[in-house]
C-alpha cells in the first residue's frame, strides 16, 4: 500500500491543469450501455476508480481504451448483464449499471452496494425509481435482481435529492415506453452533464437545469463523443491548498460557475481570486478569516470539499463550524487532523474548527477519499514531516495529486509500503 511523504512549510506557487470530473465520468462511462458503436470521451481523469468502472464495463463485454485522456468506450456485444461484488465493494458508482441495462436489455444482476466509511448510503430511490418504470426487482443473495422487457415512462418524485438515484433513473427513462416525468432531480452539474449527453445521443429531455425533468422515451440511441466536465472538487482542493499555504496559484480548464460556494467562501475567508471563463488565480499572503460552512445540494457547498475546508480553518484567526447536511457523520477525517496538533470538537453533524493551533508532522491514516486530501492539506502545513497511509483511497479520486502538487513546489513522495 502506498504512502505519502509531506514536508510541510512550502508555499505552492505556479499553474495547474485540473483533470475531468471523477463523478461525470463515472455516470458517463455506464451510459455507453444504452446505445451501440464507438463512445469518445474526451476529458476523462485517469484514476482509481476510472479504472474499477473501465473494469466492470469490460468484464460485461465493453471494449473501453484510454489513451491520454481520451476514453473510447463500445458496448456493441455486450457478455454479461450483471455487476459482480468484487467491483461494487470497490466503488459504489458501479450501480450506474443497473439504470441502463435494464433499459436496453431488460434484465440485470447489481451486487448490492454495502456500507460506506462515512455514514449509511442506501440505494433504495435507485430501486423505487426503475420500479415506477415497470421493473421487477429482488434482492437475492446480495445481489439487486431487475428485470423488464420494456419499461413504462412514469412520474417518480425523489424524496431525497441523490446524484445517484438521479443519473440511474435518467439513464433507464430515455429508453422507457412513453413519457416520464422525474422530480426533485439533483442539480449538480454532474446530473447535467449526463442529461447533456443523454439528448446528444437522441434522447428527448426537457428542463434541464432545473429539477424538474420531462422525457419522451426513444426506442434508440447512438453513440457520441462528449467532453467530460473538470473536477470541481480538485479544483476546491487546490484552491484549498494554493490559499492555507499562503500560495499564488493558477488553476486551468476549470468551470468557474461549478465553484460558485467554494469561491464566496474563499473571498468571505480573505483569499483574492481572479476568475477567468476557464482559469482561477489565488493569492494569498494572510491567515484566513474564520469562515463556517455548511455542505449541502449543489449550489451549495460541496460535501465532497468540506474535508479540506476544515484543513484550511486549521491555520484561520479564530473558530469556524462545518455541517454537513448530506453525510452528517462525515467527520472521520477529525481524529487523524488531532495526530498532527488540530484543536476540532466534534458534535451531532458538525466539527468546530480552532485555528492557530500549532500543527506538527505525524503518522495518520486515511479513511475516505477526501479525508486522505484534507490529511495532505494540512501535513503541507504542519512542521517537519507527515506520514500519509493508505492513499489508495486518495487515488480514487485524484489523479497523481503528488505530482501536481510538486509541480507547485511541495515537497512530497510517495512510497510504496507494507503498512496497513
Ligand atoms: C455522489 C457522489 C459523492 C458525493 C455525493 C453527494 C458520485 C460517484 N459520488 O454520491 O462523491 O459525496 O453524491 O454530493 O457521484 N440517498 C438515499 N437513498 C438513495 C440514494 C441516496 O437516501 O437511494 C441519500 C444518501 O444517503 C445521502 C443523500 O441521499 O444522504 C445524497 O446521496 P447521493 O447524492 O445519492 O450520493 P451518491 O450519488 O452516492
């Protein structure tokens, strides 16, 4: 298992690129399912779990090839219909199958995604959803068991706002029988990006950009190429990054309008942002101003960036309080911050962050993607040396984070390790 190696102290200075969106990415990659011939996906980060999907798909016959960040993607003759454990306890996107085999083929065999390091995250909306569309389904020996010849268009209401639920029950309506109206439909620009996708393969979806989506089903769809957004939470940690250690720092091909919150909150907190239509400069040369966030549904702040937000907070003037209203226990990430000095309290949903707490180098663990990105926010910061265990779960998400942010100055490694 890999680690990093941090020296803190370093201030980034410099430019750099940010890689297409993780989570676009994982819903695009299964909506190859729903039509035949050649997809191309321009954009595509290359990581962990890029490549867990790469693997799925081609383990039920799809011939996917990535070279530099073009993916090719071709589910012509598809083999199998069924998403195996061994790829779902990996990554829960792998449920992005069930939505578009079902659709096009009429049955499908999802293991049942288990618990998660922050908190229970059900898929009960995925399963309501393809049953309004008509879908039989049973659960059986851990496995989601779907089936239908042809699905119905419906009106489903999410309950919840989920990207999940929403991208899966998208997925499977464009291809259902008649119209279906879809409600409380999740407004991150991820959904959107796949409603994009979705109506440049023929689908016919009205409303987008809002939450409420009305589709007329098609009896096919052809295959595209598509670029795939940039990773707004990428963005968020190198801004993150650039700004808690005093840095100047340019961010390319990114999507201003995606980092809204995040950059409000950067400005209230004291950083000077330049935007540009695809670039954001940040400068900052001060402690942060305590500044309290709340992680909710786009547009508000991401709760995948909350993580690193409360690494910033640690080197701020006073106290900031960050909720989370998504994942109220995603706080994993404070205990391991406490190893390396971090004064943080934490209560039923939030963590009170005390800044100026004198942060020194340890060993700590990483527990969940974005808790391992707020470790290494905050070892760039500590005093002396940072041990960063088990990155595996950072390089899920984040595609060679050492070496863009060395490529910024930091004094980082990684080395390959038996330690677990
Ligand atoms: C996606 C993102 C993840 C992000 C999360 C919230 C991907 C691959 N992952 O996860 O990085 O943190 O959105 O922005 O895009 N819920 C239900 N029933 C369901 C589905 C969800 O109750 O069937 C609840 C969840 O428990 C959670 C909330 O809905 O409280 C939002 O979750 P959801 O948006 O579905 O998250 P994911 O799609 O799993």
């Amino acid at each position: 298992m890999d680690k990093f190696i941090v020296e803190g102290g370093v201030r980034l200075k410099g430019t750099v690129a940010i890689s297409g969106a993780k989570n676009a990415s994982l819903a695009l990659m299964p909506a190859c399912l729903l039509a035949p011939g050649t997809f191309t996906l321009n954009n595509t980060p290359n990581n962990r779990d890029l490549w867990t999907m790469s693997r799925l798909l081609g383990s039920m016959g799809v011939q996917t090839d990535l070279q530099g960040d073009v993916l090719t993607l071709d589910a012509s003759h598809l083999t199998s219909h069924e998403a195996p454990y061994d790829y779902v306890k990996q990554m829960r996107a792998s449920i992005y199958v069930l939505g578009p085999l079902i659709a096009r083929y009429g049955e499908a065999r999802v293991s049942l995604p288990g618990g998660c390091n922050f908190g229970p995250r059900p898929v009960d909306l995925h399963l309501k959803g393809l049953e309004k569309l008509g879908a039989q389904i049973e659960v059986e020996g851990g496995y989601i068991i779907a089936k239908c010849p042809r699905l119905q268009g419906a009106h489903f209401h999410f309950d919840v706002s989920s990207v999940g639920a929403s991208v899966n029950i998208l997925m499977a309506a464009v291809l259902a029988k008649g119209h279906t109206t879809l409600t409380n439909v999740a407004l991150e620009p991820e959904v959107m990006s796949v409603v994009h996708m979705l109506s440049l393969m023929g689908a016919r979806i009205e409303g987008t950009g809002t939450t409420t989506l009305e589709i007329d089903g098609v009896d096919e769809l052809h295959a595209v190429e598509f670029a795939t957004i940039p990773d707004r939470i990428e963005a968020a940690t190198f801004l993150i990054g650039a700004a808690m250690t005093k840095g100047d720092v340019t961010l390319t091909n990114v999507e201003p309008e995606h980092l809204t919150a995040v950059i409000q909150k950067m400005e209230k907190a004291g950083c000077e942002l330049e935007v540009g239509t695809s670039t954001i400069r940040v400068v900052m040369d001060d402690n942060p101003e305590p500044v309290d966030i709340t992680a909710r549904t786009y547009p508000g702040y991401p709760t995948d960036s909350q993580a690193q937000w409360a690494a910033f907070m640690l080197t701020s003037k006073g106290a900031s309080t960050i909720k989370d209203t998504i994942y109220p226990t995603r706080f994993g990430y404070v205990p391991e911050l406490q190893r390396l000095g971090a004064d943080i309290e934490t209560g039923d949903g939030y963590c009170i962050v005390k800044g100026g707490a004198h942060l020194s180098g340890a060993t700590v663990m990483s527990s969940d993607l974005r808790a391992s990105a707020s470790l290494v926010m905050a070892a760039l910061v500590a005093e002396g040396r940072t041990e960063i265990l088990r990155v595996y779960h950072l390089d899920r998400g984040y595609e060679a984070l050492e070496k863009k942010l060395g490529s910024l100055g930091a004094v980082i490694e990684r080395e390959t390790t038996e330690d677990f």
